[in-house]
C-alpha cells in the first residue's frame, strides 16, 4: 500500500502535530474486501498503510517486521483469537498502539481487548472519518471508544483497583518516586482525560503529556494505561 503515498497529499492536520512522518498502520482482519477498503481508506487519507495480515499468526510476525505505529485489528481471527494478537504484539513492542475494529459490542470483548493492551476499540459501524480520527489518536496515545464504551472500561479500572495491586506498583520505600508534574498527569489520566484535555488543563505540549506518562511507566514498570490507571485509582488520584 506504501507506493500509493505522495509526500505532497499528506494532510498535516490528519496527523499528530508532533510528527514529522506519516503515522505507520497495519491492518489486520481475515475479510479481504473489508480488509483491503480499511486499508485503502487509511491509505488515501495520508497514512502509511506498511502491512496487513488476514490471521492471528500472520499479524503477530508481520507487525514484528513491519513496525507499525497502530496495529488496527479485528477480534475474530483465524489460527490465533485478537486479543492474543494483542497481547504479543505489544509484549514485544511497548511503543505499539492498538484500535480493535470489531463488529462486536458485547461488554466483554471490549473489556478483554483492554485487558490485553489495545488503547481504543470502535465498532465496524463506525464512519470513515470516525476511523481515520480514531487511528490519529490512537497513534498520539489517546484512549479511543465507540461512545458508550468509554464509561464501561473506566468501571473496570475501578473494579481491577479493588483487586489486589501487582509487586511493581507497592508502596515499598525503594520504590521509584514520581516527580509533582508526573503525578499530576497520573491524576488526570485516572479521572478519563485524553492527552489532548490533559494538555489544555495543564497549558503544556501533547507531546510533554506523552513523556510524562512514558517516565511515569518506565518508572512504575508498568506496562500500559489500564496498568497505569488501575495503578491511580488504587491510590485514590482519581478522587484528588
């Protein structure tokens, strides 16, 4: 799909303003006229489309050499399920984000998706334009749901903080100490900010907001946002 590119179509306002280059996609789902048009669309609206992949197993060694930015992946797929897809794809690479494109809605696979490291879910339903928006924040490191979702996954990073917290994230006195600007972002990462809003209420850049959290799990060695956020709420910086 990379050969369709011309430099000169590439919007910049379709694109994080922080980057230079176009955000790198790879698109995974075992429908080829469903895959092919996603691929498509991405590809006319100034992304560089890099891979895709129509299986779990496909898509796991594909993402690896390819390197995407956002891996845009269908739950339902033959030879290994999405959200194992999920889970390695961003095992061995921390930096990818992933957007599940599904035609479910059912609570549960938009919870297990979560789980397993994807940062946004949209339904097939969705527009075009919903799409390409959802890639962009996607790749900035935002959380992206099909309206009605957002609160749902928030519940559940409530319900997870009520579990008991993982060795990395204690109160041990050796524990790595956040600075009062990092926290101050965990805080509003916890009470469902975006980026962008965090950037605003703060009157910093989006991409010191992106720092921040990237120190902030390096720090904690954490792994992801539901991480992050379970980490938060566990502490009451949602409350604060």
């Amino acid at each position: 799909m990379s050969e369709r590119h011309d430099p000169e179509r590439h919007d910049p306002e379709r694109r994080d303003p922080g980057r230079r280059d176009p955000i790198k996609v790879m698109v995974v789902d075992d429908h080829p006229m469903w895959r092919d048009a996603v691929a498509r669309d991405l590809a006319e609206s100034g992304f560089d489309v890099v891979a895709t992949a129509s299986d779990g197993d496909q898509a796991v060694r594909r993402a690896r050499a390819a390197a995407p930015d956002v891996l845009v992946l269908d739950l339902n797929l033959p030879g290994r399920p999405g959200v194992q897809v999920c889970k390695e794809a961003v095992g061995t690479d921390p930096k990818l984000r992933v957007l599940v494109l599904s035609a479910s809605g059912e609570h549960a696979d938009v919870l297990e998706a979560v789980k397993s490291g994807a940062t946004g879910y949209l339904l097939k339903s969705a527009s075009t334009e919903e799409l390409r928006d959802a890639v962009r924040r996607t790749a900035a490191g935002d959380p992206v749901f099909t309206p009605g979702l957002a609160g749902l996954v928030l519940g559940e990073y409530r319900r997870l903080a009520s579990e008991p917290a993982p060795a990395a994230g204690s109160d041990d006195p050796g524990a790595p100490r956040l600075t009062d600007r990092e926290t101050e972002v965990l805080r509003l990462v916890a009470k469902g900010l975006s980026y962008k809003q965090i950037a605003e209420r703060l009157v910093i850049s989006h991409r010191t907001v992106q720092n921040h959290v990237q120190n902030t799990l390096g720090k904690l060695q954490l792994h992801n946002r539901v991480e992050l956020v379970r980490y938060a709420i566990e502490r009451g910086l949602d409350d604060a």
